[in-house]
C-alpha cells in the first residue's frame, strides 16, 4: 500500500510517471447495469487507485442524467472514505450554484472529521446540469449571473471552514459544524475547477490550486492555464500555481478494444448535448450507431482530445499532454460502458508507468 502525501495539494509522482496521476469518477451507469452496481465499481476503482499510487480520487456532481450516477458527491465520498485508508478523497467537483456555501461546509466539515488529511474541496461555478434541473435543485435562482456571485461564495465558503467571519459581519456567530469551534484542526483543501477563464483567473488571485476540464474544453486549456499562472498571487495555501488537467484517457489490451469503450463514452456524450441523455450504451451499439453530420462533427472533436489505446499508447498521450501544459497532475476520467473494463484500463495505464501493484 502506498504512503499517504502529506501535502494537501502538491502530489508525488508514482512509478515511471512524469507528474502525479489521479482518477475522476463520474460513477457511470451502463445500459444493463445499475446505479448500485456503477458505485459498487467506484469502491473498485478507488481501492486500486490506493494500492496502485493515484494521488487523488474525486467525484464529480451531476444531475438528471441517466448514465451519471454521482449527484452527491458528498455521499459517495463518505462511503469510500470507509473503504480506504490513505488515498485523497474530493469532490471534482461541488457545483457551488446548486448549494448554500454553509451546506457545503458543512458537509466537507464532516468528511474531514471522518478522514482528516485526505480531504479535497474542489469547486465549480456550472449547475452541472440543465436550467430546469438547476432551477428545481436551489429554487430562489440569482438575480445576478454566476459569473457574478461565484467569487463571493467561494471566498463565503472559505471563511466557514475556517471559521473566521471578521468582528460585525452578519455570520460572526454562525458556525459550519463540524469544524474549528469542535476541535476540528484540518480543513479540506480548497480548490477551483474550470473549462474557461473565469475561474482559472480567480484560482490565481486567490492562491488556489486550479483543475481544468480538458476532457470537454481542450480548445481553452492552454489560454486557461496560461491566465491561471499569470493571475497567480502567493497565498497561505500555495507559494506557486498548482495545476491538474483532467482528460479522458481510457487503456485496454487492443487498441480496438479502446476505441470502441471511447466510443460509448462519446456517444453518451453526443446524446446529452442533444438533450437526449441516456444511460451509457454498449460498444455494440456505438459501433453501430450511424451519425449524423453534426454528430460526426462533435465525434470527431471528442475523439481528438480523447487518449486510448494499449497502455503504451495512453501513456504516450499523457505525456505529451503534460509536456505540452506543464500540468502539476493529471485526472483521468473514464466514462465507459463495462466497468469492468474501466477497473482493468486503470490496472492497465499503472502497469505502463511502473506504479506497485
């Protein structure tokens, strides 16, 4: 079993590999399997990813769609805090819109006090869903833009956790518990997501470490990036930028075998933005799907930025793309139909850099 990373953000590079690599688990649900069935999988792949070296595990929030059973981060990360014992456990992440930023604390505040030290908070300013389900999940909707409250919620849910609200603010006396007024002496580490220039700027002049979303915004990672580090202020948190680049990377004995477990993932994904989601369909009927000219258009984008093939293959791919961003780590996401091919595909790309087994 590998040694826990003390340090809440910076990672240790396992093995062969040039950076730190990590898993972002969106619990996907295939057509003929169920829900139970996709988080039973995740306590698979976060086991393997403790023995094997991954630095981090998160989970991402998602609503409303049929092949994506991770709507409560929170929840899931409870369970598989009890099922490992050293690997660092996030959210990938809480789309803070949908959430009052004292549930959030409140919640993370717990998953601290169940496993202190191993905890990420990593946040995003999408709902994560569609503007009905968005609209049903918080109700009082904004009067102003995310783009225009974010910041404040952000640097709201920081003071929560810290339990440090300044003498006459109206939450003085409000306390996320659990939390410091318990004793409570770790805090989850706090981190921005993004797929645009927003939140990238706002992670660099907080001093947060910052995720992007490459795996559907790889035309924005290097000018994201490029304003994370520029914007970038020291803090009490980080002297320098820290960044992940999260990817869709999936490995499999054939390369053909990749291809066609990449191409349920796209096809999922062409679906949901038709306003058509679906539970993730089986590589046979992806293989034999027949696309559309503005759905080969999309195909085609998706599969660009996508890394599959043998183990040798994705790691060829991942290297080039952390050679390419100068990423601090990165994510990998893999929104297959068959988990037990998504298991093996991890097993897989660790074999290929020489993490333990």
């Amino acid at each position: 079993m590998t040694e826990q990373n003390n340090d809440p953000v910076r990672g240790t590079a396992v093995g062969a590999a040039p950076v730190p690599l990590s898993v972002l688990d969106l619990a996907a649900v295939g057509d003929g399997y169920t829900a139970r069935e996709a988080l039973q999988t995740s306590v698979r792949v976060a086991r393997l990813a403790q023995r094997r070296g991954f630095q981090r595990y998160w989970v991402a929030e998602h609503h409303s769609i049929p092949g994506i059973s991770s709507s409560s981060p929170a929840v899931i990360l409870s369970h598989l805090a009890a099922h490992t014992e050293t690997l660092r456990l996030g959210s990938g992440g809480v789309m803070l819109p949908n959430h009052a930023p004292l549930a959030v604390a409140e919640q993370f505040g717990t998953l601290e006090a169940l496993a202190p030290g191993r905890v990420d908070l990593g946040l995003g300013r999408a709902p994560g869903t569609d503007g009905a389900t968005a609209g049903a999940l918080r109700r009082a909707a904004s009067p102003h833009g995310a783009g225009d409250t974010f910041p404040a919620e952000v640097q709201e849910l920081i003071r929560f956790l810290n339990d440090d609200f300044p003498d006459g603010h109206p939450y003085r006396g409000v306390h996320a518990v659990p939390g410091p007024v318990q004793g409570l002496v770790s805090r989850p580490a706090v981190w921005l997501l993004g797929s645009s220039g927003f939140s990238a700027q706002l992670a660099g002049e907080l001093g947060l470490p910052f995720a992007f979303a490459h795996h559907f915004a790889a035309q924005n990672t290097l000018p994201a990036l490029d304003l994370y580090r520029s914007s970038f202020r020291p803090s009490a948190v980080l002297a320098e930028p820290y960044a992940v680049v999260g990817v869709f990377a999936f490995a499999a004995d054939t390369t053909e075998q990749a291809r066609l477990q990449a191409l349920t993932g796209a096809l999922v994904t062409i679906r949901l933005r038709s306003g058509r989601p679906t539970l993730v369909p089986t590589a046979e009927e992806a293989a034999a799907h027949t696309f559309s000219a503005q759905e080969s258009a999309i195909l085609g984008g998706w599969l660009d930025n996508a890394l599959y093939g043998t183990g040798e293959e994705v790691r060829a791919g991942l290297d080039e793309l952390q050679k390419r961003t100068g990423a601090d780590e990165l994510m990998l996401a893999m929104n297959s139909h068959d988990p037990d091919l998504r298991v093996r595909s991890y097993d897989l790309i660790a074999d290929a850099y020489g993490m333990p087994s």
